[in-house]
C-alpha cells in the first residue's frame, strides 16, 4: 500500500510517499479502506517536532479517517465493506478513567498519527472499539473532517467550560476546524458567538456558520469589540487555541465567573496575564484535550440529523500532501483540508 511515512523531523519535504506492507488486524482490531483523511495542527507538530517531546518515528500521520471496514480481526464482528468514521483517541480501556468515560484522561491516551500509524495512507489498522458508522448524507471527505475538531470543540465547550444557552462565547482563528466546528456548537445549546479572523472572507463565513458579530482582528481590538458586544459585561467563556498572542486580551474579555478553555497555543506557549484578574473576578483558566467516545457518539447523531456540518477548505490527493501541510501552514484556509488516497 502507499503511504506517507514521516522519518524525521523538519519542513514538508520530509514527507515521503512509500510503499509499505499491508497491515494485519490483531485481536479487537479493525483494518480500514481510507478514502479520505483531515490534517489538523497535530500533524504539523508530529512533522516538525516538539522540544521536550519525543515522537515514535517512522510514523504515518493522520488522525481524521473516514473509509470502508476491509478486515476484522479475531474477536471482531463487523461487516466487511461498512462505511465507517474512525475516532481519533486510542487508549488502555480498562482503567478507571476509561470506564468512566474519560478516555482523554488515560495514563495510556494517544492519538492515530501521533502514538501509532495513523490514516495517511491507502489501509489503516485501528482498535475496533474505535469504529464508528459514517453520516449517510457525508460523502467521505466531509466525514473525515468531524472527528477530531468537533469532538475537541464539543468536550472544550461542553465538557469542560459546560456553557449554557442564552451566554456569550468569543471564539479566535474562527477559520480553523475546532473553531468553525466550536461555533456551531454554541449556537446548537444556544449560546451567543462573537469570533475573530484575519480577513473579510473570514469573517463572512463565520457569521455563516452562526456567529453573531465576527470582528476582524487585523483592523480591529476585539476587547473594545466585546466591551460593545456585551454592554462592558464581558463574555462568559472564551475558547482560545491561538495562545501567547491572545491570551492576556482574552482573560481581560471574560466577565465575573468567567472560563477560558484552550486546546492549544499555536502561537506560542508562555502565556502571560495578571492573575489579579482571575481571583477578584472568579475566573477558571481551563485545560482541554479531545474528548470520550461517548461525546463524539453525540456529535455525530447530531452531525447525522444534520444540526452539525463539517467546514471543508480543500481536498487534495494523497500525493500533494506536502502542499497541504504548507497550505495549512499559512493559516489562509477556512475549514479542513482533506487527503483522498
């Protein structure tokens, strides 16, 4: 099978394309047909490397698969050629954390593409238990495109910072997947958007997907922004992923009881504020990684109904994934850009 193999740390050309064995499904295993695969900012750490962080090279990136069940192995009773979604989280199982749900929180946690050979390639072999049906209405580039940005948007918003209906939500780099996928959610239980961009075309498109002001932050202070937006009150929650760049503005956004969630900080890790702020006005600075199964079981039966949407930038083969991993570098694209074998 072609795949694309990872076996050092650098720039896109350290992406290659080879040819590797087929993979064999072991006990609870499930081998999967990939017909499209979504890159998210995981798979640009896994190329470039994190100080501190050792990555198990060669690897196969690629977490977001969507494809057709080609082979189960022992024990597994599934059919062969189902449509299916596989979810992006492996863990152990048996812990405490995974028997209560909280598979994110096991010792064992990992991520396909990240801990194992994930779906960058034309066959994928994942844990069973990791299976699930794809949305009928999806054709196979939108379904891979849920998995990972709604299920991190849905615990972050959800699971973690628990917003209700009728509070405010600022949400930054709305073009990225967790974000387009974060404002729908909110606006799914209710809530009230306000999300930045860096471009017009940006900001049109996630008032679009329900945002209810988009601020572009480029000519703009979102802080005066949501000082207007919200009558100086403050938003209740603030989702965040951009980090050293946006993080002492955004806790001066938040209103009394405030919660800002981040999954991330691509702009940069030491982050910076005066915790004044967050012990006279009771804010709580939260930490989020993806998710349990069973919240992405209920993204997608909401994906299904069709109250949720997958955003797509591009879809381009297998072969141009170099281009892809440099497109998404850029930051120009709204949505997931999608690999087809």
């Amino acid at each position: 099978m072609k795949a694309v193999v990872i076996r050092e740390h650098g720039g896109p050309e350290v992406l290659r394309l080879e040819e590797r064995p087929l993979p064999e499904p072991g006990p609870g295993e499930a081998r999967v047909r990939v017909h499209a695969v979504a890159l998210n900012h995981l798979d640009l750490w896994v190329r470039k490397g994190v100080p501190g962080h050792a990555f198990p090279l060669p690897i196969v990136p690629g977490c977001d698969i969507a494809g057709t069940l080609d082979a189960a192995g022992p024990g597994v009773r599934l059919r062969e050629g189902d449509p299916v979604l596989v979810g992006p989280g492996v863990s152990c199982g048996t812990c405490r954390d995974c028997r209560a749900g909280r598979e994110n929180l096991c010792r064992e946690y990992g991520i396909l593409g990240e801990t194992r050979d994930g779906g960058c390639a034309e066959y994928v072999v994942v844990p069973a238990q990791n299976l699930f049906p794809k949305p009928a209405h999806l054709d196979y580039p939108q379904a891979a495109a849920v998995p990972l940005v709604f299920l991190t948007a849905w615990h972050m918003l959800l699971g973690r910072a628990g917003i209700r209906a009728g509070e405010t939500l600022l949400v930054h780099a709305a073009g990225s997947g967790v974000s387009s996928a974060a404002i729908q959610i909110a606006r799914l239980v209710g809530a009230r958007v306000l999300a930045t961009a860096s471009t017009a075309e940006k900001c049109r498109r996630a008032r679009a997907l329900g945002a209810e002001i988009a601020v572009n932050h480029r000519e703009a202070d979102f802080v005066q922004e949501v000082r207007s937006w919200t009558g100086k009150r403050g938003v209740d929650v603030a989702l965040d992923h951009v980090g050293e760049q946006t993080f002492d503005r955004t806790v001066r956004c938040l209103a009394r009881g405030g919660r800002y969630v981040t999954c991330g900080a691509t702009s940069g890790y030491e982050m910076k504020t005066d915790f004044r702020l967050v012990y006279f006005k009771s804010l709580s600075i939260l930490g989020s990684t993806m998710g349990g199964s069973h919240e992405l079981a209920e993204v997608l039966e909401h994906v299904a109904a069709g109250r949720l949407s997958p955003t797509l930038d591009r879809v381009l083969p297998l072969e141009r994934v170099a281009e892809a991993h440099a497109h998404l570098e850029t930051r120009q694209g709204f949505g997931k850009t999608v690999l087809v074998p």
